[in-house]
C-alpha cells in the first residue's frame, strides 16, 4: 500500500505516555465527595424475584442508599436502545421485551444486577451487597438458542412467542431452491461460531455526577464515542441528549463490547440525583464475565450448490443467533444486516438465501464483537468452500480462483443487495500463494509426518463491509492556536488503534508541518460534533478522511484571513510548510502568526459511505497426535486496506485481530451448564485467553485498491485479521486431521478436543 508518511512511520504519538502510566481510564476519574456502588448480581439463570430485604444493607455503617428494580421501574429505566429497525420475515418486526435496570420481578441470567448499594466508600457498599436477602423461586433455565427455539422449550418471557426475537431473510429462496435442485454437487456443514468474552484489558466502570445548576449528568465511562452513548442513554432515562455530558479520555481495549449503554449507567444516573454526589463503580473481572456483552454465539447451517465444473450456482444458511437474557444496540444487527452485507463472500454465486433467527436465553445478553458478525459469515462460506474442496477433490486455492468476482466486476451489485466497492481477488490470492509457498507444502507436511506430526495447511479469501455508522454524517473541528500548535477535534474514540498518530499524521501530512505540531483531541465535551463511535473499521475511513477535508480547509480559511495583513487578494495568497506568502513578493506568515491576528477555526464535515477492506489468508499448523495440542507454524496475510497511513499500526491491528481470532479457534468458549444456566468459565483460571505465544511469526503483505469512497483511500483494517485467520486456522485444522477420516470438528480446537476427535477414528 502506498505510504506517504515514511518519516513517522516507526512510532505511536501515544505509546510513551501510555506505557509509562500517564493514561487516563475510567478508574483514574476521581470526584471530590463521590461516593461508591457495588452491586448484587444474581445467582440464579432464571427466577422469579419473591422478595428483596435490603433492611440490614441500609442500616450497615456508611450506606447512603440501596436500589432495587422497585426504583428503576418508578424511574421508568426499562428500554434500552436497538439499532434494528427494519421488518423480518413476513413483514414481522424485532420483539423488544422491557428490560428494567435492575432486575424487576424475574432475573434472567447468571449476574443480572436485582440490586445497587451505594456507600461513602468502595468496602461499605461491597460489604453491605453481602447483607441483601434475595428471596426466589427458580424457573427452568435454557442456555443454548437451539434448544429455545425448539417445540415445547420453557417460554422465557410471555411476549415473545417460541423464544424468537427477530426473524430475519435476505436473498431470494426460490432461486436458491431451482439452483439447488440442477446442482451437480451440494456441499453441507454445521457449524458453530462460539460465544467469547471480550475481556478488554480495561475493567468496565462509570461514575455519573448529577449538577442540579443545569440538570445536567456528567458521565464518566470507558466508551467507544461519546455521541453513541449519548443517544442510548438519553432513549434508556429519557433525559434530553444534551443534558448527558460525556466525558473519556483513554480507553483500555473495546472489540464492540463499550458500544453498549448498559443498564448500571442508568442507575448511577438516579442515585447521582438523589443523593447529590458522585457516584462511582467499577466492576471486577468476574462481574465482567457475568454481565459485560459477550460476543458471536452462532450455529449456522450452511449448504453450497456447485455444477459439475466447481462453479458456485447458489449458497443457503440457516443461521441461529443467540441474543442472550436481553436484547442490545448492536447485537441483533451484527446478526442480521452484517453477515447479510456480506453474503456471497468474494465470489460471484447467482443465489443467494440467508435465514437468521435471533433467540432468547438465559446468557449474558450479545452485542458487537471484533468484525460483528462478518468473521461469522465469512467463517461460514471459508469453511463451507474448502469443504466442498475437499470432497470434490480440488485444490481449495483452484476452487476459490475458478469462483471470485473478477476485477472488471466492480463494482459489484450482490444478489442481497449490497454494492461491494472494488477489490483484486485474484492478485491477492497469487501473492499469498506466494508468500505462503503453497506449491512447497507437501514437502512441509512430509517433514512433519517424519516427526509423528500433522501438519494441515488453511486458506480464507474474505471480504468485509466497513465505514457505515449510525450518525449520518462525520465532523471535525481543527483549531490553530497563537504557539502554531494545530488542535484537531474528533468524537471517534481510540481504544488502542492509534488515533492519535494516525489522525495527527494525515492532517500533518496535508498541511506540511512537522507531527510534532498536531494534537488529537477526541470527545471533548462541549463542541456539539456530530459524528460516529470507533467501530466497524471505521475510524480512519470515516473521522480521518475528513480530517485531510478540514486540514484543507483550514488552508483556505487561513488564505482569506491573511490577505488582508498581506495586502493582497485571497487569491495572491500561497500556502506551504505551514507558511503563507504572497505570489512573486517575499511577505509571509506563518499559522501561528496568522492565529495571533485571529482565531483560525474550521469545522469539517462529510458523509462517508462503506468500504470493502479484503484479503486472503493461509496458515499452517502442527498437531502431536499423542496430546491434541496444535501449534501455529506459519502464518501468512495478504490485506487490501486500501491507502495506508501507517504501517506500524496497520500491522498492530492485523497481528493483534489475528491473535483474537487464533484464541477463539483454539481455547476462547464461554461455557454455561446445560442444567442450571450456571456459568462455568467465570474467571481466567476456566476461560482460555490467547497468549503472545500462541503466533509467534507473521507475515503481512498490503495489496492496496485504493477506496474512491473517501479523501483517503482507505478501506479500514482494524477487524480484517479477526475475520480472515477465524476460517483459515479453522482449515488448516480439518486439513491437518482430514486425513486421519475426522470428518467435522468444531472450535475451539482444544488440546482435549483434538485428541477425542483422533481417537473416535482410531476404534
């Protein structure tokens, strides 16, 4: 990918003050007089709530108040924010059942909060949560979408009928029928896409302080954007958007999980009123496991038509989401209009059908998760292709090449409607079948068996829609002050993406004066920005796009401003280097001399449509048949992210996403029991998270096409490694134990797992 900023490409703006401690988080805001929130989570799946005594709570010395969902029902906090707004199957819309902030009447998952203590410090309120008595009676609990959907299941809730929240269709099923019914070969596979905990490094906390002067609630809360959060908690307390101030500075991991407004929010809120105090909490990691949104949690059925040449004629899913206790903003939409966008993968397949139905449980409600549902589908349709590969014989790099959309294509018009911007398929795969030495791997696999190893190799060709966002526009401010130093204001959020390098560079790299020069300010309250959170691939794509717009507009402007010191027309005014001078005259000023005369301020904005960031993937691994346990041996990624800003942090995003992905196809599962909708993997002693370890060699390569979508060219890649190494690790796997006659295995692929898998074909 080209790259214009060589000089600074070997460093983060933000590293060194985030590495020596100097970051400010969630936990590090700390109010004069705030006072401290712990909260009682249940214990049960499913229950009705008989009776909550909170009398020996309120009582124990230095608590102020204890909540109930008695308080949040007379608050009227019950609903919560969904993006879904458009009809299903049959013209049917999504079931959006009440949800008050604190449990009321039933709870509905392992950690759902029935209560909220607050206490003049952090011990008291713990203390005295041990000191509620909550009274229930249990309800069959079910823990798995399958089994809610199923005839005779416990109804979880007496408005939505079956369990099923939203049933939802794209592409045309007759069509996929009459191709399925001329198809010389159908391919079929189940499969699993797990549920994960994203884990962010940071704990989740907030503290909400309520100032009577204006009626006005100050959040202080680890997020993805300020504007996201604001219109969710305005819909959840009905409290007018502008009267909710958030504030954040730096935020410690994300991957979809601080999209969500989240009902102990809405809590704080009423106790920072009533009391009038701040309110703090901060959660543990277990109460994250409990209650922070989990991600994925898909069993997709997925069958593949191909005619007697191994062209594609037509691909059917049938997908079941699990939703979990509650619905979220982001999690029925990552389950339908994502993977839907992105149907047909990079291959031209005439039919296309996709049914997917959003079920009920008694889990930890789903959101967004690293790719939101694109990593699901495109797992789906890799696994699907290398199986239908694999029966018919064909080289699976042959059978992906026979099928892509060809470059003269684009821009493409998919049969679920999408238009896919531009992408080189067939170049990408050539130059990762070269880097990953493809024609070399029978000799790699002959010199495993040698050493009584499998060895399997994997590929992925996948595609991914990113740039689109709830607000419909991006804004962004750009201020020159009197020392030269170049402020620029954005509500897109940095979670570790390295905002303020990348932000920084394109708008030094437009105005030609030294990095040094450029501050990023993201979420500053009080500027009224309109624009979109970090999420979907999206900032740099959508924020930093326009930031090269305000950056040349802040040159205009400030060619209008010095004409008059100048003495001449705008129009006799040149801008370079920071500098303005006068055609054919030595008169100049620099923007700093310019700021002195005059605030120089612009405000830009635009609407930047989606962008199909794209690749291939192939990995290798190694498995000892005699313990299970498999091993990355190679990795290989091809990317097309369009123009790149900077390579450094292009191969952060990449090394880092194809990390995530590895830990949820070797040992990533949340786990509840079947029986009691207990939750068995609640700390890191029972959930498996991914080591540095696990990939210890990387090799990237860019494929830029660039995007005519935005000032940029950019197309984003902050989720492609999640959504490439989840099939391609998955394949190299099957590769490797295919052999032996394992025919179907689904992630993780544990050591345990592994290991029953050879054995079944041995008996």
């Amino acid at each position: 990918m080209a790259d214009t900023h060589a000089s600074h490409t070997g460093h983060r703006v933000e590293d060194l003050r985030l590495v020596t401690g100097a970051g400010k988080y969630a936990a590090d805001w700390s109010l004069p007089g705030q006072l401290y929130a712990h909260f009682v989570r249940s214990d049960r799946a499913h229950a009705e709530i008989v009776s909550v005594d909170v009398e020996k709570a309120r009582s124990h010395p230095g608590v102020k108040r204890v909540y109930t969902g008695e308080d949040a029902l007379r608050a009227g906090y019950d609903k919560f924010f969904v993006i879904v707004n458009w009809p299903g199957r049959g013209g049917q819309h999504i079931r959006k059942p009440a949800r008050p902030a604190l449990a009321a009447g039933r709870v509905r998952h392992v950690g759902d909060a029935v209560a909220m203590v607050v206490a003049d410090s952090a011990a008291a309120a713990q203390d005295a949560a041990e000191l509620v008595a909550v009274e229930y009676r249990d309800l069959p609990a079910v823990v798995v979408a399958e089994d809610a959907l199923a005839e005779g299941a416990p109804q979880l809730r007496a408005d939505v009928p079956g369990n099923l929240a939203f049933d939802y269709e794209a592409g045309n099923e007759e069509a996929v029928k009459a191709a399925f019914a001329g198809a010389a070969h159908v391919t079929r596979l189940k499969l699993e896409v797990s549920r994960v905990a994203p884990n962010p490094l940071e704990l989740r906390g907030c503290t909400v302080q309520y100032d009577a002067k204006d009626e006005t609630y100050h959040l202080y809360v680890c997020i993805q954007g300020i504007n996201m959060l604001r219109k969710q908690m305005a819909f959840a307390t009905d409290v007018p958007e502008e009267r909710i101030v958030v504030h954040a500075q730096d935020v410690g991991g994300s991957f979809g999980q601080r999209s969500a407004a989240y009902p102990e929010y809405c809590v704080l809120m009423l106790a920072s009123k009533e009391l009038g105090k701040p309110v703090r909490w901060i959660s543990s990691r277990a109460e994250g496991f409990a209650s922070d949104t989990h991600g994925r949690a898909n069993t997709v059925a997925g069958e593949l038509a191909l005619d007697a040449e191994g062209k594609f004629l037509a691909l059917r899913l049938d997908w079941i989401a699990d939703m979990g206790a509650y619905l979220t903003a982001t999690g029925s939409a990552s389950h339908t209009r994502n993977p839907a966008t992105c149907l047909t993968g990079v291959y031209r397949i005439p039919a296309l059908y996709g049914r997917f139905r959003l079920a009920f449980t008694n889990t930890v409600p789903v959101a967004a998760y690293r790719g939101a549902g694109r990593p699901d589908v495109a797992y789906v349709i890799e696994r699907v292709v290398s199986q239908a590969a694999a029966e018919l014989n064909i080289d699976p790099a042959e059978l992906r090449r026979r099928n892509f959309i060809p470059p003269e294509a684009f821009p493409y018009k998919t049969p679920t409607g999408s238009t896919y911007e531009n992408a080189d398929m067939p170049r990408i795969l050539e130059k990762a079948l070269k880097l990953a030495d493809w024609k070399g791997f029978a000799k790699r696999r002959a010199q495993s068996e040698k050493a009584g190893r499998l060895r399997g190799i994997g590929i992925s060709t996948v595609i991914e829609n990113t740039g689109a966002g709830l607000f419909p526009k991006d804004q962004i401010t750009i201020e020159c002050g009197r020392d030269g130093i170049v402020t620029v204001h954005t509500v897109a959020h940095s979670s570790g993406q390295g905002h303020e390098t990348t932000f920084a560079m394109v708008v030094a790299d437009t105005l030609g004066i030294p990095l040094e020069k450029v501050r990023l300010r993201e979420g500053v309250p009080g500027k009224g920005l309109i624009g979109n959170h970090t999420g979907g691939s999206r900032s740099l794509v959508g924020a930093g796009s326009v930031c090269k717009l305000a950056a040349r507009q802040l040159v205009e402007h400030g060619k209008s401003v010095a004409a008059e010191p100048l003495g001449v027309e705008p129009s006799q005014v040149e801008y370079a280097h920071g500098v303005f001078r006068t055609r054919g005259s030595k008169r100049k000023l620099s923007l700093a001399d310019l700021a002195r005369e005059r605030p120089l301020t612009v405000t830009t904005e635009a609407s930047v449509g989606s962008t199909f960031p794209n690749g291939c993937h192939i990995s290798e691994v190694e498995i000892d048949p005699q313990t299970g346990v498999a091993s990355i041996v190679a990795y290989n990624a091809v990317d097309d992210a369009g123009n790149v800003v900077n390579h450094a942090v292009v191969e952060g995003q990449v090394h880092g996403a194809v990390t995530q992905g590895a830990g949820q196809i070797f040992c990533e599962k949340v786990v509840y029991d079947h029986d009691t909708g207990q939750l068995l993997t609640g700390s890191f002693m029972d959930y498996c998270m991914p080591r540095a370890g696990m990939l210890r060699d990387l090799r990237i390569e860019d494929h830029p096409v660039p995007s005519g979508n935005n000032s940029l060219g950019a197309k984003g890649v902050g989720e492609s490694g999640c959504t490439a190494s989840l099939p391609s690790l998955a394949n190299a796997m099957m590769d490797a134990l295919r052999p032996l006659g394992v025919a179907h295995l689904d992630m993780p692929y544990t050591p345990a797992a592994v290991w029953h898998a050879i054995q079944s074909v041995k008996k």
